[in-house]
C-alpha cells in the first residue's frame, strides 16, 4: 500500500485475490452475497487480542483450515 516493495500501487500482489461474494455456504455469517472482499493467505479474526492490537499477522485464533486442509488425494485422504 506504502509502495515499500516497489511497483505501481495500488496493487495487490502475490497470494492476494479481492472480489466480490457472489454466493455463501450453509454456517456462513461473515460475509454476505454482494460484499466486496478481500482473501490473503495470513487469516485473521480481526477480534483477539491481537487483531485488536493491530497485529493481524499473529492473529491466534484457529480456523477450519488450520485443522482440516483442503488438499486430498484421489482417496479422500
Ligand atoms: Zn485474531
């Protein structure tokens, strides 16, 4: 956002995706058809001690896919 890695800003750079949410699964609240976000890969609650600190990047809240990755083999595994 500064420009400190150089580049034309703004940008969004590497692993980072914005978009707009087109649809939610079942349990989703945080977000809802038509809000605009967007994803990194450091995740952050925006609410623990942290977060509320400023410091995102040590976020210690654990999510779903802390637990359970995405990723699996053609056995499910
Ligand atoms: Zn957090």
């Amino acid at each position: 956002m500064d420009g400190g890695w150089g580049g034309e800003v703004p940008a969004v750079y590497g692993h980072e995706a914005a978009g707009v949410v087109d649809e939610i699964g079942p349990g989703v609240t945080s977000v809802k058809p038509g809000d605009h976000v967007v994803v990194t890969l450091i995740r952050s609650c925006g609410h623990c001690f942290f977060c509320a600190q400023g410091d995102q990047h040590i976020c210690e809240t654990q999510f779903p896919l802390d637990a359970n990755s995405p990723l699996h083999d053609d056995a499910g595994q």
